[in-house]
C-alpha cells in the first residue's frame, strides 16, 4: 500500500501538471514503493526510466546478441530481418525517451518532469503490447522444434 503521504503530494502534483490516476501509474511503475515524497515526479521519473531500460536491454539482446549466450543466440535467429527492423524502430522510441530522462536528470525541473511522465504516459499501453508480442515470439521460439544438434553446434 502507497504511503500516505505519497499519495497526498502525487494528487497535489496530479491535480497541477494533469497526472494519470495514482492506481494507473502505480501500477505500471510501482511508485508506491518510493519512499520519500521529496522530488516524487523526479523518483516517479526514475522508476519509468528503469523500466524503459529493462525493455531496452531485452531488445538489445534480440537486435545485438550476446555470442557467448545460447538464449540470445537462439532468439536471435527467431525474428527474421523486416521483423528485426521494426524491433529496431522501437528500440529507437525508447532510446529517445530513455535519453530524455538522462537529460531531466541534469535539469531537475520538476515542469519538464511531469511532462515526460505525460508523454511516456500517454504512450505506455502501446510499448507494453509490443513487448508482449515480442515476449511471446521469444517463447515461441522455444516451443518449436529445433534442431539439437544445429543449436549446439553453432555454440562448439
């Protein structure tokens, strides 16, 4: 549950920048785990960019793989080069927005914070469906059949 005081300074903050509901972010970004309502919409930033960046960093894996890594490796070879380039898109999307909050966090102006809340905001529900659809092609990738000896060969 949301401290209290949180909750208080965020509808504060909602009610002047015109925030998402509190349960909408929190439950995306989990802001009810921060634990002191000083510069909320800069800690509420914080932990979009840490999302953005555990997104990142699974599509770097897909468009980039590791070569000591089986798994990226497999899923590597699961997305075919028109699919790789729209990953790519993507991956630029969230780049933008992931180097924007390296910049707010030079700038702490608690305006231009909540502004990039907004706009991830108004952007999120359509990044999580398309790393739901590249979850479930990295599973896929796994349930088809592959061939043993082909996948551990590439690896000896």
């Amino acid at each position: 549950m949301a401290d209290v005081n949180i909750r208080k300074v965020y509808d504060k903050l909602k009610s002047q920048y015109k925030l998402p509901e509190f349960e909408s972010i929190d439950n995306d970004f989990e802001i009810s785990y921060i634990e002191h309502d000083n510069f909320l919409l800069r800690e509420i930033r914080r932990k979009i960019s840490d999302k953005i960046e555990f997104y990142i960093k699974i599509l770097e894996d897909v468009l980039q793989p590791d070569t000591n890594s089986m798994t990226n490796m497999h899923e590597y070879r699961s997305f075919d080069e028109e699919r790789k380039k729209v990953l790519f898109n993507f991956y630029k999307e969230l780049m933008i927005f992931h180097r924007i909050s390296l910049i707010l966090e030079c700038k702490l102006n608690e305006k231009e914070e909540a502004k990039f809340i907004l706009d991830i905001y108004s952007n999120w529900e359509n990044f999580k469906k398309e790393m739901e659809r590249i979850f479930e092609e990295m599973k896929k990738s796994w349930i088809s059949d592959t061939d043993v000896k082909e996948e551990l060969g590439y690896f000896g």
